[in-house]
C-alpha cells in the first residue's frame, strides 16, 4: 500500500522525520549469522571485476534503467561491489533501498514512485543526488539461505517491471552469487595450497636437516668399523671379524639411504622418477634386512626372480611399510608372510599375504586415506598414525600402479600392488 505524503512527511497532524521511521525497520532474522556468512567472502572493500560489472550491465538493459548495484549490506552500510551510471561506492546502511529487501520474505522489492512510499518519501537519496524515483532489487541469497544484499535497477522516473525483466533480474541475482562463490571457492583453494606449499617446505627442511644430523654419526661409525675390520683381519679373530663385517655391510647400507634421503629430500621429484634396474631377490633380501625381524616370522618369497626396472627407493618404501604392518598387527605363533608376483597387462604385480588380526570390510575403504587409524594397538603396543597406508598408496600411484586389500578379521590381509607404465 502506497501513502502520499507532504514534503514535511506528516501523518495526519504527526511529524514523523525519516530517521525516525527508519529506525523501526527490522533487522534480518539471525543477522549475526548472515554477517559472518557475508564476512566469509572476503569481498568488502574488493576492486572491481569484470565478472560482476557485466552482470551489471545486463541488469541495467534488460531493465532498461540508467542505474544498476550489486550491494552488499554489513553493519552500517550498503557497499556496490559494481556499479553502473553511480559515481559513489557506498551509502549508509539506513539510507539503504536494499536494507529493505534483505528482509522482504518474498527476496524481491520493486518501488514504483519512491517519491509518494512512506518508506522513502523524506530518504536523501530520493530528494537529493540520485534523486532515487524508481527502484527494483533482487536478494543476493547466500546457499546457506542469508540475504547479504541485493542486485537492484534505479531510475529518476516512475517505472515498473514487465514480469520477463524481474525475472532476468532474478536469474542474473543468482548469478551473482554463483561468482561470489567460485570467487570464495578460489580464495579458498590459494589458502589450501598455501597451507600445503609451507608444510612441504617444512617436511622438505627437516628431511634435509634430519639427513645431515645422521651423516656425521654414520660415518664416524662406518671409519670405526672399517678400522675394526681390518684390526681384526691381521689378528685372524674369525668369529669376531665375522660380526665387524656385518657391522660395517650394515652401515654402509644404512650411509646409502640417509644419503639417498637427503638427495630426495633435496629433489623429491627423484624419489619416482630416478628409475634402476634391480633383481628382485637381491631386492627383497636387502628390504627385509633393514627391517627389524622377531623370531617368529617366517617370510615366502617369490619363485620368480625378475629384473625389474623402476625407482628402487619408491619401491623400498611400499614394501617396507607393507611388510612392517604384517609384523606389527599379528597376533599368531608364528607370523608367516607370502610375498609373490607376476607379470600382468605389462605391469610388475605383487602380492603381500598374512596371517595377522585382519581388517574389517567397512574399513578397506578408507585405511589408504591420510591419518586414518584402525585404533588397532601393534604387538609392540604401539599405536599408528594412518601416515604409512597413505604414502604406499602415493608412491604405488606415482609408479603408475594401482594397490588393494582384501581382509578377513582373524584370518589376515592380502595386498596387491602394481608398478610399471
């Protein structure tokens, strides 16, 4: 309903100065909410962009008006993130057309004469500069349902909308937002790639750090070893130059790797693409013997002894971490683990089988994601941190392979992983 007012905005013999009705306008429904939905896009205060200043030009010929905003509503003011045919960039918030249309249940306002509204009869926007007579606004409704503003058309003479142009304005509102969101999404995505590019910064100092750390130690144990050797050569102590050359075999294995980390460390594109030819048994033999072994496991290994060309270090780490966690989740006798392999679609296949506790189904899904954890206590009453599965599956995919499990609850786990182009 439209009521005439004077100059002086009287009802009947009343005087009602506009701020004084502005102050009875309500606030949206969960303001604190809508603000930090608003708040959430980071674009207060934002430059112009041409994705938003073409949607205002649309608005503004499709409604054939002179004046076309995207607004934003927050605290105290309207700010335009685009804005045809206005030279400001803001106005307050109680001046604001569009603080009336954030709270419209309908999410659309259109005001014929704003000259003869009691809403907007005395608002300095109508009696001065833009000298607002006509105003149609879209709400900018947020998925999660806030209004954070409006998408509105202006003009200095009585208008009204034909249906097909409000509902251009309602389409081009909702593209509105559908830039707003990929804008937050992209925003999003540089903090998350941020956030990534710094821990791998950090992982890669420490690996490198940690590398040099063990060098120096290594190689005072390796020259004590080596001096030990030959001490023991001259003395002909057969048993005790036995036990020195395992040593001194061990270390120098152990000096290669901490070598080999600090290389990938450095580089770690390496770590998949530095490919050798390697002989699967001496491969295999070499892997289990950097592993800590208990009595009672018995380990099977392929009758096939194929030369396989692929990064060795990759390769180390899939089947280490593999066979660490047969070991470690077992609870039999005697722990036996079945390691085969054969050729497939040109791809080198292996296969790793235990005996241990086993995985329940509803878990096979998810134990290769990153920090998942079974909650499973290891037989050294150890628990894990859901890292090893996640980086098999990492290093299995880097080497163009794809890995998966099956499991039987007290019967053990099968893994199958496969390498190659």
């Amino acid at each position: 309903m439209e009521i005439s007012l004077s100059s002086e905005n009287q009802i009947g013999n009343l005087h009602i100065p506009y701020s004084s009705l502005n102050k009875e306008l309500p606030l949206p429904k969960n303001e604190p909410e809508r603000l930090a939905s608003l708040k959430a896009y980071k674009i207060m205060d934002t430059s112009e962009e041409d994705d938003f200043d073409d949607l205002t030009k649309m608005a503004s010929e499709i409604c054939g008006t002179p004046i076309a905003l995207i607004t934003l509503v927050d605290e105290t003011r309207q700010w335009f993130k685009s804005r045809i045919g206005l030279d400001v960039n803001q106005t307050p918030r109680e001046h604001a057309f569009c603080a009336h249309t954030i709270i419209d249940p309908t999410g659309t306002m259109q005001v014929t004469d704003a000259r003869s509204d009691l809403r907007f009869a005395e608002n300095p926007l109508v009696t001065s500069d833009p000298n607002i007579v006509f105003y149609a606004g879209v709400s900018l409704q947020s998925p999660d349902g806030y209004s954070l503003g409006s998408l509105c058309v202006i003009d200095r003479v009585p208008k009204s909308l034909t249906p097909q142009q409000l509902n251009g304005l309602k389409i081009l509102a909702k593209q509105v937002i559908a830039q707003m969101e990929l804008r937050k999404k992209i925003a999003d995505l540089h903090e998350a790639n941020k956030k990534l590019s710094e821990t791998n910064e950090f992982m890669q100092r420490f690996a490198t750090t940690a590398a040099h750390d063990l060098k120096n130690p290594l190689s005072s144990i390796l020259m004590s070893a080596e001096l030990l050797t030959r001490h023991l050569e001259q003395n002909g102590d057969v048993k005790a130059l036995k036990l020195a050359s395992t040593n001194l075999s061990s270390t120098k294995k152990l000096a290669k790797l901490v070598n080999d980390m600090l290389d990938y460390s450095l580089k770690p594109e390496k770590l998949t693409q530095n490919h050798t030819s390697i002989l699967l048994s001496n491969f295999l033999e070499k892997t289990v013997s950097m592993i800590t072994m208990p009595d009672n496991v018995v380990i099977t290994y392929p009758t096939e002894n194929p030369i396989i060309t692929t990064s060795e270090i990759a390769l180390q780490q899939i089947f280490i971490n593999l066979l660490t966690n047969a070991v470690r989740y077992n609870d039999k006798p005697i722990c036996k683990i079945q390691i085969s392999y054969h050729k497939k679609d040109g791809k080198d296949v292996f296969v790793i089988q235990d005996n241990g506790i086993g995985i329940a189904n509803k878990e096979l899904e998810r134990i290769f994601d990153r920090h998942v954890t079974l909650n499973h206590v290891d037989r050294f009453q150890q628990n894990g941190t859901g890292i090893g599965l996640f980086t098999v599956r990492f290093l299995v995919e880097k080497l163009n392979g794809k890995i998966s499990v099956e499991s039987e609850i007290t019967k053990g786990s099968r893994f199958t992983f496969s390498i190659g182009s």
